[in-house]
C-alpha cells in the first residue's frame, strides 16, 4: 500500500464515464490517479495531462499484477459482452492479493430482485465485492441520457426521428456526467461511502415525453417512432457486437414495453447529498447539447 497519497486506479479510463470521473478527480491534491489503459498508445493523451498510466488487459492476466501495484482504491468498469463475469472475478481476485482497500464498482440499474439477464449479473458481481470483504461503493446507473446521442456508435435521432423499442414506456435516466461526479465521490472519500449502493436515476420520461421537450427546446418538430426490438438485434448483430450481452438487452427491451420490469421509472433523491449539486434533468441535458439534437 502506498504510505503517502492513496493511489486511485481508474479502469475504463478512455471510456465516457471513465474520461468523466477522471475529469472529476485530476485537481485534486489529496490523491494521485492511475488511467489503466491497454495500450502505450493510448497512455500518452493521459502522459499529456500529467496523469499516471498503467497497462492493464482484462483479458490479459499477467497484467494485473504490475497494474495494481501500490494502488489504494480502483474504479471497476467493464465493457458490455458477458465475458465482463469472468473479467470482474479475476480483477477482484487479483485486487485481493494486491491488498486493495476500496472498490467501486460501476454496474446497473435495478432494485435488488431484479430479473433483468445483464443487471442481475452485475448484481452477482457486487456479491463478489462483498464476499472477498472489500469496503465498497456500488454505482446503478439507469439509463444514460447520452445514449439519446448514439448508441453502438449508431445515432438514435435521425431528422427529429427517434428511434426506440420500448413503446410507451417511462424510463429512469441519468446523465454519465452525474454517474462520473458520484463516482469521484466514492473514491475519494471510502470512509464515507463504505458499504453503500446508489441507484443513480434522477429524471423519467418516455420516448414521447423526451420528443416533446426536444421539440420545444430546439424549435423544430421531434417525433418518437416506436420500432420493433427484433430491429434491434439486427442491427447489434450487423455491427458485431458480443450477443450473449445484447440478447439480453433485447429482452429487456420488451420487458420494458410490456411493463413487467418492476420499478423501470424510480428516481432517487441521493444525488445532492453525495455531491452537493442538483442532478441533471432532461431540461438541463437538452439545453447543454441543443446543437447535438439540431437538424
């Protein structure tokens, strides 16, 4: 264990909620943040900002060693293909005998008995935490409102379009903005979030209800158009994504427009106590990307 700053290690440190955390944590002096990166290419845009790197593989063991070395407390996010169960199990077993103190674990949304395939999993994941006895934080993001700009790398808003698969259904969202600042929270202060679970959802709205404030906030005319979640697959599958993850995604997507997810549109009132900020709503979300939305 370092004897001087608490080492941070940020893993998914070059995706969006990764960027975003670090974005969070870079100014302050009390600890020092690691970006685990793969490759040395992607470790000099962080070398750029004066940000420590190290080589981490998830599927790449003999990296875990050197990676966590001196490192206090970790950030786990992990990508979207079920192979994140076995990377999770090996990234905590080796975090153990690293003697890593605090966990936080980015998972997803759900009320404790959730049913939902891909939320259950990451619910599995935080039993592991707790089993191997680590102080921890576990993040249950809803729904991204970033995923109203792409999704897959596919845009979701063609021409005032949007194109969805849940029917009518109100979802619970979050900006990863507001995901990012509760993570930085929690690794920076584990004396304070040691054994707690945050259900990060703050705003629920339909597919209707967000066409419609798109509409009045940009001036022009938004139209949700519900398309079957079979569309969905399709294009998972044309654009050679992990299946076994987006199956279940699909599955929930109908789960969703039938009504049978228990608790699909809870906010939570968590966010200003852990941060001391109001929440992002869709008002806020819209007004900062208006020129996202413009067509």
């Amino acid at each position: 264990m370092s004897a001087q700053k608490p080492r941070i290690l940020i893993t998914g440190a070059t995706g969006q909620v990764g960027q975003k955390t670090i974005a969070f944590l870079q100014d302050n002096n009390t600890i020092e943040i690691v970006a685990a990166v793969r490759s040395h290419t992607k470790a000099q845009a962080f070398h750029d900002r004066g940000i420590a790197t190290v080589i981490l593989d998830f599927d790449n063991e003999a990296t875990y060693a050197d990676a966590f070395k001196d490192i206090d407390r970790i950030f786990i996010v992990t990508g979207y293909t079920v192979d994140m169960l076995r990377q999770s199990k090996a990234l905590l077993d080796a975090a153990k005998k690293a003697n890593i103190n605090h966990v936080v674990h980015l998972g997803a949304c759900g009320r404790n008995d959730t049913t939902v395939a891909h939320w259950a999993w990451h619910q599995l994941v935080e039993r592991f935490i707790e089993w191997h006895g680590f102080s921890f934080t576990h993040l249950r993001p809803e729904t991204f409102m970033q995923n109203l700009l792409s999704y897959g790398g596919t845009p979701v808003i063609n021409n005032g379009i949007i194109v969805q698969y849940v029917k009518d259904a109100r979802k619970s969202w979050v900006d990863v903005n507001d995901v990012a600042a509760v993570a930085a929270q929690a690794l920076l202060k584990p004396e304070v979030h040691n054994g707690k679970t945050y259900r990060l959802g703050y705003d629920a709205q339909s597919y209707y209800d967000i066409a419609n404030l798109l509409t009045d906030a940009i001036g022009k005319p938004f139209k949700y158009v519900p398309h079957a979640p079979e569309e969905f697959l399709r294009t998972m599958q044309a654009n050679g994504a992990d299946m076994a993850y987006m199956d279940c995604v699909y599955r929930h997507y109908i789960r969703y427009a039938e009504g049978t997810i228990p608790g699909a549109d809870d906010v939570f009132d968590n966010f200003e106590e852990i941060t001391g900020q109001q929440p992002t709503r869709w008002v806020d979300f819209i007004e900062r990307h208006k020129e996202d939305f413009r067509y």
